[in-house]
C-alpha cells in the first residue's frame, strides 16, 4: 500500500470514528440521570427520585401480565419488608399500558403489596431504559440519588445479587 493509500484509508477511519462519536452523543444512555422527570401516585400525587434524599431508593419497572415481572414481586415485597425500616424505598412503576392501569390494585392484593405503585412519566421511561424497554428492570439508587444498579429481567440469581446491592447500599451509606 502506498503512502497516498493509506492516508486516504486513514482520513476514512478518522471520518467513520468521527461519524460514530457524534451519533452516539445523541443517544441518551440508558440509566442516565434522572431530572425532574417522575411519576403519578394512585392518589394523584407527583413524586420524583431527589424527593427521596437520604433513601435507598428501588426503583421497579413492571407490568401485571409480565410473567417474570409476577416472579419477580414476592422478592421486592420481601426486601421493602425486611428493609423499609433502615431506608429503603421501593416504588413500582407500571409500564404495562393503559388497559393494565386498572389491574393494578388487583396485583396489590394479589401479592399483598404495601410498597407505592406509580405510573412513570414518558420520559423516566425513555431515560432509564432507553433503547432496552424489557421488564422487569430494577433501578437501585444510593442516598444521595446515584444509581448504583441497573437489573434487566428477572431470576434467582439476579434476585439475590438485587439484595445484596441493596444491603449494600444501606450499610454503606447509613445514617
């Protein structure tokens, strides 16, 4: 290869690297920071993740016919039990669509949920997803609103790795 040959190779790798570089800068990053952005409560109240300052926060996104989401809710009712008095705060986010809305409180009960169940906004949805819209995904969030894991899907082993990011969690940063 000649000497023109390979800076005209070089000027299109330069391009392809620059090409790419600036694309991706305009993806946003799944599990990036969460804004003002939140969700609706069932009594109508709003809530974002900085109004839980000093709380582990668990963040869940699920529907009620997901059958891992169904697998995956007596393990988070668990952890809010055992965990809800040293700090941790779990919040459902149903992303099942508007026909699953009413089915919500069923699933409450169903599986003696006494954690909030929130609708999200669109866009925590798109910012903590991204292009990845699977469920279940577990978010946990340290004190001070750091994401500290994201989990995609639901087994036992991801179940016991969720519990020891949030024990984690709340002995590194007990107050």
């Amino acid at each position: 290869m000649n000497l023109r040959s390979r800076r005209i190779e070089s000027a299109l790798i330069a391009l392809l690297l620059l090409s790419v570089c600036a694309l991706s800068a305009c993806i946003k990053p799944p599990g990036g920071p969460v804004g003002p952005v939140g969700w609706t409560l069932d009594n109508n109240q709003r809530a974002k993740l900085s109004d839980y300052k000093g709380k582990v926060v668990l963040l869940d996104f699920y529907a009620t016919w997901c059958e891992p989401c169904r697998a995956e809710t007596p393990h988070l009712v668990s952890l809010h039990k055992q965990y809800a008095g040293q700090g941790l705060h779990v919040v459902g986010l149903n992303v099942g669509g508007e026909d699953d809305h009413s089915q919500v409180p069923s699933f409450a009960k169903e599986f003696g949920i006494q954690y909030p169940l929130a609708l999200p906004d669109d866009e925590l949805v798109d910012g903590l997803l991204g292009n990845n819209q699977s469920i279940p995904q577990a978010f946990v969030f340290d004190r001070s609103g750091k994401l500290l894991k994201r989990f995609i899907g639901y087994s036992d082993n991801s179940g016991a790795e969720l519990e020891r990011v949030v024990k984690a969690a709340i002995a590194s940063s007990a107050q």
